[in-house]
C-alpha cells in the first residue's frame, strides 16, 4: 500500500470518509511522538498554541494514561479562558480531523507574548514538562526565547 492510499484509512485500516490533511504517514515511517501533540508560533506581539486532543483514545490508553496529561487535557478543553489574557478560540476549533492516523480536535489558544513568563509558570505548575520531551515553535519568538522555553523542562 502507498503512503497516498494510507492516508485514506484511519489507524485501524478502515476507510475515512472526511477530509483528511494528515501528511503524517500513519502506515509507515518513524513512531508518532507520545501525546499531548502541541505547537506553537511565537510572534512579536501574539503568540499562537495548537493542541491536538485525540477523540479515539482506546481503553488501554485511557488506563495507562498518566494523570498530569489527564490533567492537562481537562485544563485546555475545559477552559476558554487562561490567565487574564488567554483565550482558547472556540469557533477556530476543528473537531474530527486525522492526524498521524488518529482522530480528534484541533485548539487554538492564544495570548500576548509578552506573557511568556507567565505561561511558563502556568506550564510547570501544570506539569506540563513531565509529557514532553521536546517544544516545537516557530517564528521569530522562538529563536528570542529560545533560552526562556528550554528552562521549562528544569
């Protein structure tokens, strides 16, 4: 099977009937990372998170799940507000996407850059470094605070 025909089937081989952008190759190729899946584009003035928040989880994933990502989750999905400035934009919200094979929603969560350190307080209280090995961010942002977000892994 080609890497074309397996994006259109979902991690269970059965046919996906929707849109489907997931270039992820989810019937080959390397591992996908361990969730929660995030990105960030870190502006001048706004800074942008993506959080993918799967929709499929299996039981056996739910019971091995740790309770900070459980936390985590309940956090972002729960809340349309974070701090005084964040907001998770509900209408931008995509819900039943494909991506690396599994389906789920995509949230979008924004504040003003100026408050990284904030988020960054908020993300160690969180935890959030016990789920991620790595922070994928873009923009000129990143390369500024480069610095700033690897101490949220210490």
């Amino acid at each position: 099977m080609t890497s074309e025909n397996c994006r259109d089937l979902d991690r269970n081989g059965t046919k996906n009937t929707g849109m489907d952008y997931d270039h992820l190759n989810p019937g080959g190729g390397s591992p996908l990372p361990p969730m929660p899946w995030f990105g960030m584009d870190i502006g001048g003035t706004l800074t942008k998170l993506v959080y993918f928040e799967p929709r499929d989880v299996t039981d056996l994933e739910e019971a091995q799940e740790v309770e900070s990502l459980k936390t985590i989750r309940r956090y972002l999905t729960g809340n349309v507000a974070y701090g005084k400035t964040g907001i998770r934009d509900v209408h931008l919200e995509m819900v039943n996407q494909t991506i690396g094979g599994r389906k789920g929603s995509l949230h979008f969560i924004r504040f003003p850059t100026i408050e990284m350190m904030a988020f960054i307080e908020l993300a160690k209280s969180k935890n959030f470094s016990s789920l991620a090995s790595a922070i994928c961010a873009t923009g000129g942002g990143a390369y500024k605070l480069s610095q700033t977000l690897k101490s949220m892994s210490t």
